[in-house]
C-alpha cells in the first residue's frame, strides 16, 4: 500500500472539535488519562476482514507530523492558543495506545492512555474503519450517483432560499435569499472516503452563498479549500468532568461548561445539550449559562420537541430566544432541515450540521461506528467508568451499567 493510498495523511484531516478540546486537556488536565471504545451498530456488518489493513492505517498515522503550513494556518485561529500551537509542532500519536483485536467474532478497537494522546484517535479511527470498509466492499462505486444526489440536495436549497439555479460569489450582495438557511458539513467519521467529503464540500462552497453554506468541520478541508472550520465540543469534554475527581458528578456538567467559558472567552459559544439528557441540561442551564453561550447544539431525540423546549427555557430565562442559536445536528438530510427552518422562523436563529447524508449518500448502506470514552481519570490509577446518558436510549454508551444507573440517580 503506497502513502497516497493511506487514509488519513494529514493530522487536520479531523474535525475542529478534537483540537479545541484538546487544548483544554492541555492546559487543564495535561496528566489525565482515559480508555475509548469503538462500537459497531450495523447488525449485518463483518469488520474482521479489515483487520490486518486497518491496523496497517494506525501505523501509519502514527508517523504523522504536523507540516510548518498547517501550523501556520493554525495560528490563524483567534481560539487557538500560541502554546498549543507549540505543543503541536513536535506532536506525534503513539501507536501503543492504540489497541486491535477480535472479541467474541467481532473486531473490537480501543484507545487507552493519556488524554492528550487517546482523545485525536477517535475520528482518525472513525475515518480508517469507514474508508477500509467501504473500499473493500465497493472498489469502483458509481460517484455519479452522489453527484447526482448532491445536485438535487442543492436544488431543494436554492428553492427554498428563492435563489437562481445559477451562482457565483460575485453576485451574492446583490442576490440576497429571500429566506434564511444555513448549514456546514459535519460529514469527516463516516464520509465514503476523504476524498469524496472533498468534492462535496468543495461543490457546495462553489454552489451556495458563504452565508449558506457556512463551513466544514473538518480542519483540512477548511484551510485548503478557505472556508470556515465548525466546532466547539463533543459529549467526550462533557464526561470527562465525570472522572476527573474536580467536582460532584452531578455537577459534572456545570464545571465542564464554565471551564469551556474560561478557556476560549467569548468564543466557539455554541454548547452541545444532550450528555446528560435534556432535563439535566435544562436544570444546569441557568441565566448565566443562557447570556454566557450564543446557543446550543441539539444532537439525539426530537428536535421539533428540542427547540419547542429551548425557546421556552429562554423564555423563562427572560432572554429572548431570537438573539440565540440553535444548531441542529442529529441525522440530519435537507428536507429535514428545511422542516426544521420553517418551524423555527422567526422563533429563534437555526444552523444545520449535516453529515452522512451529505457525504456519504452513493447508494450504499452507510456503516453506523462510534467511539465513545468509557472512562477517565486524573492520572492512570485513578480511571473511573464514564457516560453518556442520551435523549435516544440506543445511543447510551457505557461499559459499567452500575455506574449509568448511578448516575441517573445522581442527575434527578
């Protein structure tokens, strides 16, 4: 396998999120330590054949380097700091904290180690799973099927927004949409392959205004293609604060929150709601979180539910939902997210993060693969069970039922 048939080749070919987490756990926490599990949701999928290949992909990111460009780009960034920039110039992911095998018949990956070094696997591994599958089962896939797809997705969005079949950059102050509608690709863990995502981003940002089409989560795309990189935070940085051993579980949330706003201070305010379910959420969620965040993202149960709910906390806030933002992001398509537009319009402001569905619609079932932390501790010998308590049940993850149910108890 030569290098320019490896997956990930550049260490931006992630998504923002993992960078400014990380610069936290860098700056707050550079000595903890946390495991990560992968999890295959598709019932008829068989990863044991990609062993050997995928294991042959981490070897190879883990010779990466982050080129002097892209530190450069980097520092571009208002968020990102200079010594974290710094840090990054002589960084390199270990491969001993990468770990492959079969369990009970079914490929089973895991991270284990410190933060700093577990925490960027995840989307990389997302990506190597993903693209090893999909080149293997379907070598020569009919692209023109996607194109095609993508032509009509953006069709829907020219009709809606009232904008001409015809575009270009030129003319976009004198072709205002007669609607409001915005989105970003939030497609890099499960694109067809990396170079696909490419051409779809690259097609919507000649496409669609910049005040449409907003951005890309993945960092590469944004610097080489000079578009906006999207992200703030996962549910990992919200269950981190679960094992730290820096406050109550119950308030795990809270102090996640607060860091975040001490950390980037104005900045990458958009706040990720469901870690913990919506009703603990909404419980943590006070005044000062509500004029302190510029929004929330909205990312398991239903979201018509969800921003009913949000405008209504505003509400009794006494903030006016109009000057906040709800940014929708859970199995999203188009129509969907027009849906969604319509029954927020002049409610509360809305922006959209699509993924699969945009960057992985060919025709082919896309694989449902997650990586979740499992758990975390201050340093090594203090690991403790860490979890996600969702709005969809299917999407709760953790490998010590004892402590979901402990923490259910403890967030009432």
């Amino acid at each position: 396998m030569s290098v320019k048939n490896f997956v990930v080749n550049s260490l931006l070919d992630t998504d923002l999120y993992k960078l400014t987490m990380h610069q936290i756990v860098l700056h707050k926490f550079p000595g903890s330590y946390a495991k990560y599990r992968f999890k295959l949701r598709n019932k008829d999928v068989d990863l044991v054949p990609y062993k050997e290949e995928i294991e042959k992909e981490f070897d190879h990111l883990c010779t990466l380097r982050h080129t002097k460009e892209e530190l450069a780009y980097l520092s571009t960034l208002e968020y990102i700091t200079e010594d974290y920039v710094n840090f990054l110039e002589d960084f390199r992911l270990k491969r001993r904290f990468v770990h492959v095998d079969i369990t009970d018949g079914v490929l089973d990956i895991w991270f284990e180690g410190p933060i700093l070094q577990t925490m960027p696997f995840e989307l990389y591994a997302l990506k190597i799973v993903n693209e090893v599958y999909f080149r293997n089962t379907q070598p020569n896939p009919d692209h023109n099927v996607g194109i095609n797809r993508l032509v009509v997705k953006i069709g829907k969005i020219k009709d809606y927004l009232g904008l001409e079949d015809k575009f270009s950059s030129d003319f976009e102050s004198d072709m205002l949409p007669t609607r409001k509608f915005q989105f970003a690709d939030f497609g890099t863990r499960r694109a067809f392959s990396g170079a696909w995502q490419r051409t779809v981003v690259e097609s919507l940002s000649n496409a669609l205004p910049k005040s449409v089409f907003v951005g890309t989560s993945n960092v590469k795309l944004a610097m080489d293609l000079g578009i906006k990189p999207i992200g703030t935070f996962a549910h990992e940085y919200v269950q981190m604060f679960q094992g730290l051993g820096v406050c109550q579980v119950a308030d795990s949330q809270k102090v996640a929150l607060q860091t975040w706003a001490e950390e980037y201070r104005g900045d990458l305010g958009i706040c990720l709601s469901d870690t913990l379910g919506l009703d603990k959420f909404l419980k943590d969620f006070d005044k000062y979180f509500g004029k302190l965040f510029d929004g929330v993202r909205h990312d398991s149960g239903d979201p018509f539910g969800f921003a009913d709910q949000m405008i209504e906390h505003y509400q009794k806030l006494g903030i006016d939902p109009r000057t906040k933002t709800i940014v929708f992001s859970d199995g999203l398509d188009v129509p969907l997210s027009i849906k969604l537009a319509e029954h927020c319009k002049n409610r509360i402001r809305v922006s959209f993060g699509i993924g699969t569905n945009l960057t992985n619609d060919l025709g082919y079932t896309p694989l449902q693969i997650v990586i979740k932390m499992v758990e975390c501790g201050i340093d090594a010998k203090s690991m403790s069970p860490v979890a996600k308590i969702s709005d969809n049940p299917a999407k709760t993850m953790c490998e010590d039922q004892g402590f979901v149910d402990y923490l259910r108890q403890a967030i009432l």
